[in-house]
C-alpha cells in the first residue's frame, strides 16, 4: 500500500507513511493515548491521508484497538487500514458535480 518492503519498512518510524505536515499532530496523539489510554477515537473508523514511498498522498481508512497486558497497561496497539483513495476520489467529483448543478440550478431560478 504504501509501496516499501518489508525489510524497508519494519522497525521504522510511523514518519514513514504520515505526511510530514501531519507528524506533529500524530506524535502529540500517540503520546497522549499511550499515557492515558483515552481517546474518543478508539472505537471509530478513523480517516487520514497517508504518504506512499514515492511522495504521493494516499487517503486511508483505519481502526485502531489498544494491546493490554494482564495488569491492564498499554503494552502497544494493532490497527487495520484500507485504501480508499479511488472511492474518495469519485465522492469528491460525485460532490463537485452536485454543487455545479445546484449552483446552475439557483443561477436559473434567479
């Protein structure tokens, strides 16, 4: 997905896939949860661009669940992403289209 392999990626820094304008934001999160074990966001579909290999923006979908060990401490998490670039792609011109139509639409009705 992200367009590294496995010896390229493993053990690497989260910076590798988040856009570097977005790592301040990620790192300040990440800290927070892991010390807190809180966040609104554990149980919801999040979503978030990424950054593949060769600079280009990707948009992703993810989860995350926080890995406890037996005396409850955060121990790490796992979290599950999906592509989603092309249907966001199509939600964005599917939206465009529709405010081209209602803005033709009221220029007509005016």
């Amino acid at each position: 997905m992200f367009g590294y392999r496995a010896v390229e990626a493993v053990g690497q820094s989260h910076d590798l896939i988040i856009p570097e304008n977005l790592r301040s934001r990620h790192w300040e999160g990440y800290f927070r949860v892991m010390a807190t074990g809180q966040t609104k966001d554990i149980s919801d579909l999040l979503t978030s661009p990424g950054v593949h290999k060769d600079g280009s923006r990707l948009s992703l979908e993810f989860s995350i669940v926080l890995l406890r060990n037996d005396g409850g401490e955060i121990e790490g998490y796992a979290s599950i992403m999906r592509y989603v670039t092309s249907r966001w792609q199509r939600e964005k011109a599917l939206k465009e289209r529709l405010a081209a139509c209602e803005s033709t639409l009221h220029a007509s009705s005016t």
